[in-house]
C-alpha cells in the first residue's frame, strides 16, 4: 500500500471535503504555535544561514493539504518573523514558501487561494509561494537551501503499511493485535523517520529548524486507547461484511499506513540518525471533537460529536478506503453513518483525545 497512490485528502470545498472538515488539525496548528515561535526566535538570535540579514527567508510546510489550514501556517510564520524584525529594528527579509504533498494533492485549491493571500498581505511582507508536488521520504528541495522546514499532522503517514501482517484481524494496531503487528509497524516508522530526518538534513541550513506535530501516544504501551478510533472505524467495516457490502478478504489485507509513536521511540530515532539536536518535545491533548472544551469524562450531545468527528476522519481517509474496498458512494456513506454511530456509543462511555507530539529539531 504506497502512500504516494492511496493517502490523499478529499479534495474541492464541498461537505464532505478536507477543506470543510480540518477544524480539528487547525486546532492543533493553533496549540502547538508557541514552539513554532521559540523555534524562529532562536534561529534568529543566532543569526543562523544568516536569518535575518538574509534577504529571502526560505521555508517549506511539507504534507501542507489544501483549505484554509495551508496559507495559515505561512501567515503565523511570515507574522512570527515580522514581531522579532520590529523588536529588533530589522529590515523584514522576503518570503519563500514551499508547498509540500503528494501529487494527487488539490493543489488548484491551494493556487485560486494565493491572490486573496497575497492582498491580504498588502505591504506588510513579500512572499514567494510554490507548490512542491512529491513523497517527503524522497528528495524535494536543493542541499542547504531551506531555513526552516514545518509540518502538521502528517509525520504519523508512513510511505507504506508494514509488510507481512497476518492474522491482526484489525485495520490497526488493536487490543487483540499479536506481538508481530506492533513489532512491524514500529519497524516501519523507524525506517520512515530515519529517512525523513536525513533528507530534511541535507536540505536545511545548519542550525536551521525543522518543527514537526503528529499523532503519538502519551503512554508506552502500544495498546493504548489513541488508536480507539481506528478500532470503531474496524468496527465499522464489520458491519458491511455482515451486510454483504464488502468481503472479509478485503479487511484481511487491509492495513492503515499510519503509526503514532511513544516520544522516547521518536528521541531514540533521532539521537541514532544523528542529523538533528532535539531542542523540544512537548505533548499536545485535544479532544476527538476538538469544539468540546470541557474537561468532563462524558460528552455532552454524543451524536453531534459522532457525526462532527466521523466527517473529520472521512475528509482524510475517505479515498484510501474507496480505492482499497471498492466501494460506491452509497457504501462509503452507509459507512460513516455507522461509524458516527459507534463513535456516538463510544463517546456516552469515555470522551477521548487525540495525542499529538510537537518536535522542534535544530540541524547539526
């Protein structure tokens, strides 16, 4: 299962898009600000590839989708550079911004954005913006070429499932997973990141930065509740083969690409790849319906949630299940209606959250 072919976003603006449906990783983008910040602050105190004398500041968001969340991260960037030039009576330096994913990405989307973008912007900073259609696991940019590498809730993508998975019975790493499920999965982000980290190395100054947020566990043990919404989507699935919707075999051989480590496996990969320095990992915790505040155990109207949160989950995964399960537009309805619903029955239980690591890297 490459993930070049099958993990793409639901495209356009319509009700069931990424672009309607990505208030949650907005959130996320909104939590995990203040280390983005102290990331440019540091950069910029050390004068690092010459930031800010330079007169182009060079910056890439990699696996950046498309909606309202791609041009708001270059905003909080090119604002965050403005607020240290002011402090320190600096001339504002020109913006490069590269525009990272696959190449199925809705990229159109993105480019009929950048004239609002731009004039929005009005004299405040000029920017450069370029979309950079290709795997973050291969090549994409020039040797020592970016300033400072960004990205959001896609770092958990692997380049492909794990391999060799047999008698799981499950979509993803469950409770009833057998040892050789996680040892595979573990073994495929470590040979993913290590990747990763080296590529970005050869792209990125030294001592440019490289801030990264993506789904982790905030336990060791791999069995944890972060991936209870994987289980209740395998759930799901069952209940169209009951129905005779689809086959048994098919959910057999069907693995989500996805892995969400423990931090010290992340540190632990970086400190063997040697690239980078770890300047900080932090933890973010935000609710499956990240427009429920409260802290309470239980969620207040479960169903709205359900529905909110199965929308959520259906922008980003709708069209790796399409593809894989061949399903019809009736079928993929039939089933997010039904995960709302197992959604809607979990969350009258237990109201869960999303675990999210935020990592900032400064290249050796």
């Amino acid at each position: 299962m490459a993930s070049g072919k099958l993990v793409n976003m639901n495209a356009g603006n319509g009700e069931c898009s990424y672009a309607s449906n990505s208030t949650l990783q907005r959130k996320v983008i909104q939590e995990a600000k203040p280390v983005l910040e102290d990331a440019i602050n540091n950069m910029f105190n050390n004068n690092i590839g010459d930031f800010p004398k330079s007169s182009c500041f060079n910056m890439a968001d990699l696996g950046c989708s498309s909606g309202p969340n791609t041009l708001f991260i270059v905003s909080n960037i090119i604002k965050i550079v403005q607020v240290l030039c002011d402090e320190k009576s600096c001339k504002m330096p020109e913006f490069q911004a590269y525009l990272n994913d696959l190449p199925d990405n809705d990229f159109n989307a993105i480019f009929k954005s950048i004239p609002s973008f731009y004039r929005d912007l009005k004299d405040e900073a000029n920017c450069f913006i370029s979309g950079v259609p290709g795997s973050f696991y291969e090549r994409l940019f020039p040797s020592k070429s970016l300033h400072l590498v960004h990205s959001s809730y896609s770092i958990h993508w692997l380049s492909q499932a794990p391999e060799k998975i047999e008698n799981n019975n499950n979509i993803y790493i469950a409770r009833t997973s057998p040892p050789h499920v996680i040892e595979a999965y573990m073994k495929q982000f470590d040979k993913d990141f290590s990747r990763f980290l080296q590529l970005r190395s050869d792209e990125i100054v030294s001592g440019g930065r490289m801030v990264l947020t993506f789904m982790g566990r905030s336990i060791p043990d791999p069995y944890g509740s972060h991936c209870a919404f994987l289980e209740l989507l395998s759930k799901s699935l069952v209940d169209l083969i009951h129905e005779g919707l689809i086959e048994q075999a098919k959910l057999d051989s069907f693995n989500f690409p996805l892995y969400a480590p423990y931090k010290d496996e992340v540190e632990k990969i970086v400190q063997m790849e040697g690239s980078f320095d770890v300047d900080t990992i932090k933890f973010l915790k935000v609710n499956w319906d990240e427009r429920d505040n409260d802290d309470d155990d239980i969620c207040f109207d479960a169903y709205s949630s359900g529905k909110h949160i199965a929308r959520t989950v259906r922008a980003a995964f709708e069209q790796m299940l399409v593809s894989h399960f061949e399903l019809g537009d009736c079928v993929v309805d039939y089933l997010f209606e039904r995960y709302a619903y197992h959604v809607a029955c979990h969350l009258l239980i237990q109201k869960d959250k999303f675990f999210n690591i935020v990592l900032s890297l400064r290249n050796k």
